[in-house]
C-alpha cells in the first residue's frame, strides 16, 4: 500500500497503475467507505483513496477542529481491504500560499444542506474537483447517504468535461436503519437510540408514498409527525424534493422524489434520505 502526502509524489505513483477507482473520504471510516473501495477494486481492479478533513466546507462554527480523526486504524483498514493508494495530503499542500480558486455552483447554495451550509458545496466541489484533477481515475465512488453531494458532483463532472465516471453507491445503515456516518460517533448511547428516529420517519413518508399519497405537504407532514415522537430530535429541514433539481415537490411526479431531512439529536446534526422512484 503506497501511502502519499504530495501531489507530486501521488502523480509519479499513480503512473504506474491503469484503471483506478476512487474514493474520496474525510477519515473515521466506517463499512460505508469501506464497501465503496471494495467496489472500486471490483470494477477497477486497483482503489485510490483519500484521507483530508477539508475545512473549507465547515463553517466557522462548525465541527472541523473536533471531527474525529484516527490515521493510524484508517490505515490498517484500507491494508485490510487491499487499498493500493493512499492520498493524505496536509491542508498546505491542498491549499497552499495563495490559493484562490473555488468551484461554485449557485444553485446548490439555495436547497436544502446549501441553503442551512452557505458556501458548503463550494468548499466540496472545490476539493472534489482537485482531488479528481490529482488522482486522475476512471470511476469515483460516492455513497448515497450524502444526496445533495452526489448531485453537485455530477453537475460539476458534467459542466467541466471532467472524464471520470461518477458512481453513487446506496446509503449503508446499521441493523437499526441509521446511515453510516463519523458523526456518529458523537453520539451518546441515549442519543444514538433516539437517532433511530430519522430511518423511521423517512420509511413512514415511503410507505405513505407506496400508498398511493402524491401530495409532496402530505409526505413532509408524515415525517414531521413522526420525528415529533422523539423529544431529543430537533427536526431542521424535511424535504421531498425532484431527484434532479432538489426543489421541493407539490407532487410527486414521474421522476420520483428525493425524501430527506437533517435533524439535530442533541448537538450532533444528522442527515439521511431515500431516493423513491415514481
């Protein structure tokens, strides 16, 4: 496993390899990542991976400073999974004296994580888009789990004329329905019983859909019922919204809907989502 802190060292490596797959992470990993790299190696034959709490896309008061790190068992977990590169630049090295360059697309700072984040996707698309520049794979692997994400990313592959294949991967859950997340480990075990609560209310709105309910209120309003059982969940958004453009829906239409919130259990902010087709 070839472990890298330069960009010009990841180039003169990666070189040496065809097709790589690729999958951009910020640490703490958990089986979500992991299944993305078996992925990547099982369709590329050789997985890429990056290891970078990129802090332009937390705010000043958010968690950047506190967002749990662990190298060391990162490492060992990507031996494990026969990752061949390994890309763990320092934040100089991602954005050194002078930079000033940023990736923007307007649109996603209006909806949803954009519109509760201001300048968040950026920070993202930013990073994303060097990190694609570096690592130059075929395939990059995104799970599910981070919708909004996955949508900015390929609006900027697409916009860009970048030649990377983007795969989004369905969202990994614990036995009890809550997605895979570092933030999780915040959680205290009252506050991580009382997580469940975000899966329960997104399957409510799916089977409300499954139905026959169409009426985008009526859906929102099935999941705001729901999360208002648990006295530790603040709700901050809930969503059904079109799967292409993120706007909220009347109706659910012929392309299905995006079903998501964020929700705060304690401090800890969590989202999650299901894509329902029509």
């Amino acid at each position: 496993m070839n472990v890298i802190t330069t960009v010009k060292d990841f180039r003169q490596t990666r070189a040496g390899f065809d097709r790589v797959g690729f999958v951009p992470t910020m640490g703490y990993l958990h089986e979500g990542h992991l299944s993305l790299m078996r992925q990547a190696r099982r369709e590329c034959g050789t997985a890429a991976v990056s290891i970078f709490v990129n802090p332009t896309q937390f705010a000043p008061h958010e968690d950047f400073t506190r967002y749990p790190r662990d190298l060391e068992r990162d490492l060992r977990l990507l031996a494990v999974e026969g990752v061949e590169l390994v890309f763990v630049p320092e934040v100089g090295e991602m954005y050194p004296e002078g930079f000033g360059t940023a990736v923007v697309l307007p649109a996603a700072d209006e909806v949803l994580e954009g519109a509760a984040r201001p300048d968040h996707f950026s920070g993202v698309a930013t990073v994303v888009c060097k990190l694609l520049n570096i690592v130059q794979p075929t395939r990059a692997y995104f799970g599910q789990k981070d919708a909004q994400q996955t949508v900015v990313v390929r609006q900027m592959v697409r916009d860009l004329n970048m030649p990377t294949q983007i795969v989004v991967a369905p969202t990994v859950r614990e036995a009890d329905g809550l997605a895979m997340s570092s933030r999780n480990s915040y959680l205290t075990p009252k506050q991580r019983a009382a997580a469940q609560i975000l899966y329960r209310a997104l399957t409510a709105a799916q089977e409300l859909l499954a139905s026959g309910e169409r009426h985008g209120d009526g859906l929102r309003q099935a999941m705001s019922e729901v999360l208002a059982d648990e006295p530790l969940a603040r709700p901050e958004y809930v969503s059904v919204a079109d799967p292409l453009t993120l706007r909220e829906l009347a109706e659910v239409g012929p392309r299905g809907a995006l079903i998501s919130l964020a929700v705060r259990v304690g401090v800890v902010r969590l989202i999650d989502n299901l894509l329902i087709d029509a």
